[in-house]
C-alpha cells in the first residue's frame, strides 16, 4: 500500500468504520474491546508472563490503545504506524496511554529485543503479501526471547467478513489473508509455535452465544481469526 493512504481515511475513520460496520450489528468499539478481552482471557488461561513493554503494530487512530492499557496495565505501551495523520488522531484521544511513533515502513523506530509482546489489529492485509515474510521477520527480532506477536486479521473463508471488506472505503486495496497462510508465513520468519484461534462467530443479535466463542476457536468459519506466534 501507499505508506499515506490511511493519512486520507484518518480524520473520517471512526464514521466510515462505524456506517461499514451496520449489519454486524455492533459499534467499532465493540471490535477493539473484544480483540483485548479475548487476548487477556488467553493470556491468564495460558499463564502466560504479564509483559513488560507492549507495541501495538498499526496503531492507527488508536482503537485499541484504551483496551491494551485496560488488560496489561503494568505494562509500557509503544504505538506505531506509517500514516502520521493516524498517529496525530490517536495522540490527541489518548496523550497519556503510549509512546506513539512513526515508521516509514522499512526501518522499526525500536530496539532490536525491547518488546515482550506486539500486538497487530487488521493491518496485514493492507500490506503487500509478498513482504509479510520479511516484515514478520523484523517484528521477531523486536522480541525478547519468550516474546509473543499476536495478529488479528479478517477471515476471508467467512461471507459477511468478505462483504464488509468490499463495501470498506478504506479497504478498496485490501488483500485478506488466510489464517493457515499467516501461520506460514510467521514460522518461515522465524516463530517457533504458531496457534491459531478463530473469534466473531455470532452477530450483535446472536451476542448472548459468545460465551460459546471459546469453543468454537479451531472451527475456520469465524468472521475474524488470530494467530498467537511463540518469538
Ligand atoms: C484498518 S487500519 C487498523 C488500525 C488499528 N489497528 C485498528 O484496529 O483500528 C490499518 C492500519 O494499518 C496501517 N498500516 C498499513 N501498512 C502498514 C505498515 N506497513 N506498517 C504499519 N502500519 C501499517 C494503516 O496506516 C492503518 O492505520
């Protein structure tokens, strides 16, 4: 992608997303919550080390800055993306939950081994299928030995997902990925365990099935999925 094409969606980003968002029958914040609300419950089921420092790769105006802070609030948050306007918006919303900066999409603006987790919500597939490899590769070496990425992404197996997408203005250059090819591609950059896990199976009127979601994690039909990649 243009490193500038979210500069043109940033200021109308929360309206767009939210019109796009109708027949799910949730609000955005509904999909930024529930990412962190589903990564906290893994993290404490797993037993996992409550990490230190925490980046959350593709920021963009910062949906999930308050829901990152709210399940690891021990932690340093970093935010980063390449398009500055996003980056403006999110300062504005949330001066004082993270350190938020820009990357030109070649050099990460961090020490090598500095973070614990990196946390990447629908980003991927705004970016070139064929520097994921290269671009994951970079996100390890940000790790700290026992780090975790997790990336959330959209489900292109699922119907309403890939309608959503193609009524998105800001997703007209938008390439899904499939979750077994995410896998892939992270282990062929260098992560050891990649689980895979999938979410959103019930719209907003269907809400009082969630507690089921749990379960229904390794059934591929979910509207979204995330892969937990062991650095
Ligand atoms: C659909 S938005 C998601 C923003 C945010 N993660 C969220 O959940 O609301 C995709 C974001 O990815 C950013 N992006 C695109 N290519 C990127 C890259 N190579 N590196 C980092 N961020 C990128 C865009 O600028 C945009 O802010």
């Amino acid at each position: 992608m243009d490193a500038a094409e979210f500069d043109k969606f940033a200021e109308e980003y929360l309206a767009t997303h939210k019109d796009n968002l109708r027949i799910s029958g949730e609000e955005p914040d509904y999909f930024a919550r529930y990412k962190l609300d589903e990564l906290r419950r893994l993290w404490t089921a797993k037993s996992l080390p409550e990490p230190h420092d925490v980046l959350d790769f593709g920021c963009g105006i910062g949906a999930s800055l308050p829901w990152l802070s709210q399940a690891f609030p021990n932690a340093r948050l970093t935010a980063l993306d390449v398009s500055q306007k996003s980056i403006d918006i999110a300062a504005t919303r949330f001066p004082d939950l993270a350190t938020m900066l820009r990357y030109d999409g070649e050099v990460v603006p961090l020490a090598p081994a500095s973070q614990d987790l990196i946390f990447s919500a629908c980003v991927f597939h705004h970016i070139d299928h064929g520097a994921h490899v290269a671009l994951f590769a970079r996100l390890h070496a940000l790790l700290r030995p026992g780090g975790r990425l997790v990336v959330f992404e959209h489900n292109p197996i699922n119907p309403v997902t890939r309608y959503i997408v193609a009524t998105c203005p800001f997703d007209e250059n938008a390439h899904l990925v499939p979750a077994g090819e995410l896998a892939k591609r992270q282990r062929s950059a260098g992560f050891g365990r990649v689980e895979t896990r999938f979410t959103g199976f019930f719209p907003g009127p269907l809400r009082m099935l969630r507690p089921l979601e749990p379960w229904l994690a390794p059934i591929p039909v979910g509207a979204q999925y995330y892969t937990l990649a062991h650095a």
